[in-house]
C-alpha cells in the first residue's frame, strides 16, 4: 500500500479497538465501546467506499415481523424463542430511533400490510386464524393490549391478491440513507475514525496483540477485534451461516402514487413501499435460493423479471412505471434466527446472523458485541 509513515502513526497504530465493517452493527457497536472506553482509540474498517452489505441496500423497513413470518418462525422455533426475537426488534428500533432522532433517519408510522396471492388461499387462512393468538403473543412484547394485528380491506386496488389485507399497526419506515450517515457523522464527533476502501483480508494472534492484514499487504497490530461483518462473515468465521443476496428495484416517479405505508407479500419474501412517490420493490431469492446464497453483488434476469411481473399484475395494475435503478445487499442467514454474538477467540468477537432484520436489531446487536469486547 506504500502508506507514509502520517498515514501509519495517525490511523493504523496504537488501535485499541478494530471495527471490521460500517454498517449498522459495527457503527453501533463502535459507538458504545467510545461510551464505555472515551479514551481508547477506535478504527472502523470497511472494504467498501460505502457500508458493502445490507445496510444502506435494504428498503427501509422498520418492522419485526408480518404475521406469516411469525407463524413460520413458530414451527421453527419455542414460542419463548419467538417472544425474544420479537422483543429483539422492537427494542433494537426503539433504541435505534433514540440514538439518532425519528428526524433524522425520516421514520414514519404509517402501519404495515400483507397480501396474499389469490392462490395461496391455505396461507391466508392460516393468518387469519392466527391473529387472535399472535396478538395475544405481542402483549408481552409491547406492554398493552392492543390489537396489533386487524384484517382491512384493500383499500389500494391491488390486483391478483386476497381482498383483505392484514394490517399491521406498530410497523414504519425510515431513510437508511439518513441513518447511516447519522451513525457515520456521529462516530466522526466522537473521534472514531471509519476508513473506507480499507479491507481486512485475514488475521491472526501475536503475542498479546491481533495482526490484521489490510488490503491483503499492510500488517496493522490492534488489542481487540469486533466483527461486524454479517453476511460476509464467513470469511471469517466457522459458524452455522450463509450471505443470502436480496435484489432491489426503484421506479421513476409516479403521478397520483397512492400507496402509503410498508407492503409484505408471499411470507415477506417480496417487500414494498412508497418513497418520493416511487415504488421500491425487492425480494425474490426464494426463487433461487442457490445463486442468491453469494457474497457477490449484482443481478438476475429471473428475479428481476419477476419483480417487474408483480409490479405489472399486482401492486401497479393498469399505471405505466419505468424502472430508474437496481441493486442488491448482502444479508446474512442461518438455520436459526438468533443472531450469533460472542468471543470467537481470545479478543476477538462477533455480531452476525442478523437474519433479514438488520434496522430492527442492528443497533442492539452492535451495543452487546461493544459490551462483550469492553470487558
């Protein structure tokens, strides 16, 4: 890397604490160690020019779950195991929305829904029947004894789905944008420092110290290692979990666009919403679970042909839309949906396996791998 002797000395010695990965959990946990340690010198390291995985590539849903992932989630899972990760969610947006401000990161409660396909007349009876037992489940998450769960008509004229849709009153939305440029500018006053284009591409133990390969040239020696990497993490990392790709599309602006609030469809593996009156639509990796189970960023014709199919039969029926941009992040998934947090090593930790849900717990994964690191 040819790094001047500033370069070094300013940046990359004397690092108590090594961040790999700036997205919402090594941010988050980057700024809770700055609270815990105010004297210890942080690097935040990112391979990327911006966070490389989900978090400024997902559709801004700040949400914990449409009721058929939770009914799914409930023969995989104790239904205590299901109440924590509920709980998980809930806490990790409440938290995240205390620590930057509902301004700043545009959150909005506008409720969410889901449709099901005319077809899928099992699945929505199914729900239906659940939503007195479900919303029974949630009055141990939100303390009240609000329904959360209600059956509404379409009131948005979709197409090819059940007539009824149900709704979900505690879900919003948020500017992952402006969030993660909130956590980024908060970690700078903090005087955290957060290189980008700066790949760790292995480690190793020396001594007492951790040896860190940057850009597979530059050896750096740090005291502790958080990895924050989710679904790039096996790089790294012998644990039960793979990356999962979600591809994501954007039209251009449309005239008159009704549609408000945060759309599920197919067990929440198609998702929309409304964003400067444009659709945002992603999903589809149930289609090829194979080729979506990558670290690459980019792009299929069957999913994206799909996405454009929905747009055209269900969710925009008789409006002509243009796309205006697509891409893709990288998520990380496992057989469970617990997140896997602990010491890998001695001095280095893990945050991973967020499971989809990276806005809902991000922050608060973030803030226990910095509690376990802090030690």
């Amino acid at each position: 890397m040819n790094l001047s002797y500033w370069e070094h000395t300013t940046w990359l010695s004397d690092i108590d604490f090594a961040v790999i990965g700036s997205g919402i959990v090594g941010l988050s946990c980057a700024l809770t160690l700055k609270d815990k340690h105010p004297e210890a010198k942080i690097v935040v390291f990112e391979k990327g020019m911006l966070p490389s995985g989900a978090s400024t590539k997902n559709a801004g849903f700040a949400c914990f779950g449409s009721i058929s992932e939770i009914v799914d989630d409930l023969t995989t899972h104790s239904e205590d195991e299901v109440i924590q990760l509920l709980k998980d969610r809930v806490n990790g947006l409440q938290l995240l929305r205390k620590n930057l401000g509902d301004a700043a990161i545009d959150f909005q409660k506008y409720g969410g829904y889901e449709l099901f396909d005319t077809n899928d007349v099992e699945t929505y009876n199914t729900c239906l029947e659940h939503i007195p037992y479900i919303n029974n489940l949630l009055k141990e998450v939100f303390f009240n004894k609000k329904e959360v769960f209600s059956v509404k008509k379409d009131p948005f004229s979709f197409k090819n789905v059940q007539k009824n849709l149900i709704f979900n009153s505690e879900e919003g939305q948020l500017n992952a944008g402006n969030m993660m440029q909130s956590l980024i500018q908060k970690a700078s006053e903090k005087g955290i420092f957060v290189l980008n284009s700066a790949e760790i591409t292995s480690f190793s133990t020396k001594n007492d110290q951790i040896s860190l390969i940057l850009n597979n040239s530059e050896e750096i020696s740090v005291k502790k290692v958080c990895i924050a990497t989710n679904g790039f993490a096996k790089q790294f990392l012998n644990e039960k979990m793979a990356p999962a790709r979600a591809q994501v599309l954007i039209t251009q602006p449309i005239s008159n666009l009704k549609l408000k609030g945060t759309f599920h469809l197919d067990k929440g593996y198609y998702y929309f919403r409304n964003i400067d009156n444009r659709i945002l639509l992603g999903g589809g990796r149930n289609l090829d679970f194979k080729t979506e189970e990558t670290t690459q960023l980019g792009l299929t014709e069957l999913i994206q042909n799909k996405l454009e199919q929905l747009l055209t039969t269900t969710i925009l029926p008789d409006i002509p839309f243009k796309i205006e941009r697509r891409w893709s992040g990288i998520m990380g998934v496992g057989p469970k949906k617990k997140p896997i947090i602990k010491e890998v090593q001695p001095n280095i930790y893990c945050g991973v396996r967020l499971g989809g849900m990276g806005v809902a717990i991000g922050s608060i994964i973030g803030n226990q791998l910095a509690k376990l690191a802090a030690k």
